[in-house]
C-alpha cells in the first residue's frame, strides 16, 4: 500500500517528527503509514486531509481502493 503522504510531507519541508508532532502522534506511525505497511485510522486521516487539503482518499489511494 503506497501513499502520497511521503510526497506531501517532503513538499511542506516536514521531517517525519515533524508532521508526527503536529499531528499527534509519533515518527514511528508516521514512517509506517508513508510505507504503507501500516495505514491510519480514519479519524486520523482525517486530520491529515484537513493539514494538507487534500482528500484522504487522494493520499492514502490504495487503503481506499477495495477492487483489487
């Protein structure tokens, strides 16, 4: 599972720590979920949708992407 969240955070000049702070929680999750072996729960995408001001489904395409 590949998300846009690495992409976007490099774009806003954030470190893992960084977005993990504002967001939170920790660099660990943070690492987890550009990776893709972790995703987050929705409340939390939600807040990362509302920081960045992309749609959560955008970011995290392949959490959301049920037909395959």
């Amino acid at each position: 599972m590949k998300t846009k969240l690495k992409l976007l955070r490099a774009e806003h000049n954030l470190t893992q720590a960084d977005l993990a702070k504002i967001l939170g929680t920790n660099q660990k999750a943070v690492s987890s979920w550009e990776t893709g072996s972790a995703a987050p729960r929705p409340p939390m995408m939600q807040k990362i949708e509302d920081y960045f001001g992309i749609p959560k489904e955008e970011i995290f395409f392949t959490a959301f992407n049920y037909s395959k």
